[in-house]
C-alpha cells in the first residue's frame, strides 16, 4: 500500500487562531488571528518550538497513544514530531502532517517518508484512510474548529478513532507567569478576534466533546489531564524570542524598549537560579477519545 503522505497538498484553510486562554498565550478568553507568515524568520520558529513549548505539548502523548489498537495513525498538526516519534518506537504505523514546512523538516528526522504538508479543515486524504487520528493541541488553534472536527471524522475509518486534546479555558501557572511579566513590562496586546460565526466552543471537557460529537463521533471518554512540565528558563525565553504562538508574536510585535523590559521581568522571575536551571509548571489539558461510525 502506498503511502497516504506520497502526494503533495498546498495550505487550504486561513491561517489559523490562537485562543489566548492557552497557556501559550499568557492569559484572557479571546482568539487571535495568525497571520500566515509568522514574525521573525520562519526558517528558526520549528526550533524556537522545538526546544520550548513542544516539552509542554509532549505532556499528553502517553494518554493520546494510550488506547491505539492497530492499523494506521494520523497525527493532524504534528509540529516537529514528538508523538509521530514516540508512536513509531512503539511500532505503531504512525504518519504525520502539519501546515508548517519548517516544523515538518525537523519532524522528518525520526519519521522520514511519513510526513505531508497539509493544513484544516482541508487535508490531502482519502475518507477512512486512517484507523486512528490524533489532533493533540491543534483543534484550539484553528480557524474553523467545527469544519477541522468534521475533517478529522472524515479521514477516520469506520469504527476508528479520534483523540484530540486542547487547553482549557482559565489562568495556568505558565500562562499566569507570562500575563504577569507581560502586565509589569506594559505589553501592548495584539488585536484580537472572535472565530467565524458558529465555529467557536467552549475551552472545556464538555465544549471538545460537543464539538467532536457534533461531527459524528462517538464520544468515549473525556477528562483532564494533569502533569508538571519540567523546562529551563533558556529554553523558555527561546520559544518567547522566536515568535512562537501568541506569546511569542506578541512579544516581537513591542517596541524594543518593552522587549528589554519583557526579558528583564521574565529572567527576575524565573532565572533566579540560573537560565539552565529546571523550572517546573503545573500543566492541564482537555482529552477526548471518540469513535468513528461504522458502516451501515
């Protein structure tokens, strides 16, 4: 059988969103509109992700692969390839597809001929091409959610599954720490927006589980996962400096007198120990396990 990553697709859907209550966005209840070239130079945002906030993602992957039986795994919005990684070590026949080309280069290290460009709601597969989905932290950053929901049921078998997680809504420990540093420094937010009409949801267990039942999915399980994300103060200031999510483009879009104050406030609150001391974060995600229906 080929494979289902063989052909080359394009970047279908506007650029996506992030909701600002993530903790990669330092706090509030709002979406942000992305814009399709991110600041900075895009050819350093996949490492700036990689050696930062994609720990922080990586936190869910045991839950997300935990109930994997068989068959084919698409994980939609892969970044750089944490759990493509972890899935295949596991034997798993695990591919990938992500709408950045920068995060799919340092993915193809450990998932080499695995891995297309693609971007919801509109992927480059068949329908039932895939026994299992995944979309870990991908469904919260989109612009059409309800539509991304309907894709991933789409490209699902009969009787597979889909397993998505996404940040709760609320004030978390990384995002408070980042609200704050941004509130002492005098950031100027970015313009925010809400999603389409009749796209948004709520940042809960029951708002993803609405969400994915509403595209035809059964719904199996839902619940918070909670771990402690354990990074360096380093690697933190560098997902920040490279633009990543709203954090990041936030701070590149200040002036250069607030992104010294920015790093000062920053390094005074958690460099206390030195910039490659561990610092830990208290962590939750949304998980929602559901079935695809079978064929009549």
């Amino acid at each position: 059988m080929c494979s289902p990553c063989s052909t080359e697709s394009g970047l279908y859907d506007a650029a996506p969103a992030a909701r600002i209550g993530d903790p990669l966005c330092g706090g509030g209840r709002w979406r942000m509109p992305v814009s399709s070239t991110r600041a900075g130079d895009v050819s350093q945002w996949g490492a700036a992700y990689g050696a930062s906030f994609a720990g922080l993602c990586a936190g869910t992957i045991d839950d997300v692969l935990g109930d994997v039986d068989g068959g084919r795994l698409l994980d939609v919005g892969c970044g750089t390839g944490g759990l493509v990684e972890t899935a295949l070590a596991r034997g798993i026949d695990t591919y990938g597809v992500d709408a950045d080309a920068e995060s799919l280069v340092l993915a193809s290290r450990s998932g080499p001929g695995r891995l297309c460009q693609g971007r919801l709601p509109q992927l480059p597969f068949a329908d039932g091409s895939f026994e299992t989905v995944t979309a870990n932290f991908v469904i919260n950053h989109v612009r059409q959610p309800r539509s991304a929901a309907t894709e991933l049921a789409r490209i699902t078998a009969p009787g597979g599954r889909v397993v998505a997680t996404i940040w709760p809504a609320g004030r978390t420990e990384w995002g408070g720490l980042m609200a704050d540093v941004f509130a002492a420094a005098a950031v100027v937010p970015l313009e925010g927006g809400r999603l389409p009409e009749g796209e948004d949801f709520e940042l809960s267990c029951g708002g993803l589980a609405g969400l994915l039942r509403g595209a035809g999915l059964r719904v199996t399980a839902a619940r918070e996962i909670e771990w402690v994300w354990h990074t360096t103060p380093r690697a933190l200031w560098s997902g920040v400096a490279g633009g990543v999510a709203t954090v990041g483009r936030t701070y590149l879009a200040q002036a250069p007198a607030v992104q010294r104050r920015v790093k000062e406030e920053f390094f005074a609150r958690v460099g206390s120990g030195g910039r490659d001391s561990e610092v830990a974060f208290i962590s939750t995600a949304v998980y929602v396990a559901t079935v695809a229906a079978c064929s009549v």
